[in-house]
C-alpha cells in the first residue's frame, strides 16, 4: 500500500521540471570550481532529497535546503568532481538526519554551515568522519546542552 503523506511521490511533472531546472542552475556557481551536475545526477540529488525528507519523517515542500548545500559545499576543496554527485547526496542525507538530531532547534544555514566547517577541517573531506564522529558528537553535546537549559527553566520556575 502507498503511503498516501508522501507527497513526493504525487508530484507533478510541473514540479518536478522546476526543482530540476533551480538544482542545475546551481552549476551557474559551482563550474567556478569545476564540479557540475548532470541531468541524470541532478534527479538522483532530488530523489535522494525526497527519500531523506521522507525517511527522517519530515515535510519539506521548498529544495532551499537542497540548493544551499550544493552552493555551499562546491567551495570545498575537499571535493573532487569525481565524487562531487555522491557526496552531495549523503550530505544531503545528513543534513536531514541532524535536523532530527538537534530537534528542529538549529536553523537550515546554521546547520549547513556547520556541517561545510568541519566536513573542511576536522574531517578533512570525510563524510563517514563528519556524520559519525563530529555530527554525533556534536548533536550529543547539543542536546545535552538543551535538557541543561530546559532543566534550569524548569527550576527557575518553582
């Protein structure tokens, strides 16, 4: 049975054509560093986008996020064009596995810019170093910090 809340499945060619052409024009920035996405890795970006949103629970009806990360990360120099397309899409999928993470309370460029920084230095072009060294460690330490926050509103209550 067909779950009937994913809706990016119901999209319309319409919508789908649009989400393509504003993903592609994103080359316009990142061919000044000589990675560019295909059609074809293009669409994988954008179905790789809809099964994250989709299997992290989410709503997303905007591809901001998704331009964001790709004008972002096309500045590293810790990406090749070889594997500009594949590291674009596991960013993407953690990029909406921290958004879970931190509880929605980080906001999209905060998190992003987060991610560009230590995928650039700790990590050095990582992705597995990114999202199960530095992402973890940091999304414990962060909600860590929110139940000391929330616990100290709590006694300032009472």
């Amino acid at each position: 049975m067909k779950n009937l809340l994913d809706i990016y499945s119901f999209m319309g060619t319409e919508i789908q054509q649009y989400s393509m052409g504003e993903v592609l024009a994103c080359n316009l920035e990142s061919q000044k560093y000589g990675l560019v996405l295909s059609t074809a890795q293009a669409q994988e970006l954008i179905e790789t986008r809809n099964r994250a949103i989709t299997g992290h629970g989410r709503v997303e009806l905007s591809i901001e996020v998704l331009k964001k990360i790709i004008t972002v990360f096309c500045t590293s120099s810790n990406i090749s064009s070889a594997d500009y397309a594949e590291t674009l899409n596991e960013l993407v999928d953690i990029f909406y596995y921290m958004k879970n993470e931190t509880e929605d309370n980080m906001g999209d460029d905060e998190l992003i810019d987060l991610m560009k920084e230590f995928f650039d230095t700790s990590c050095r072009g990582s992705v597995e170093l990114l999202k199960n060294r530095e992402l973890a460690l940091f999304a414990q330490k962060y909600r860590c910090d929110m139940q000391k926050n929330e616990s100290a509103r709590k006694e300032q209550c009472w």
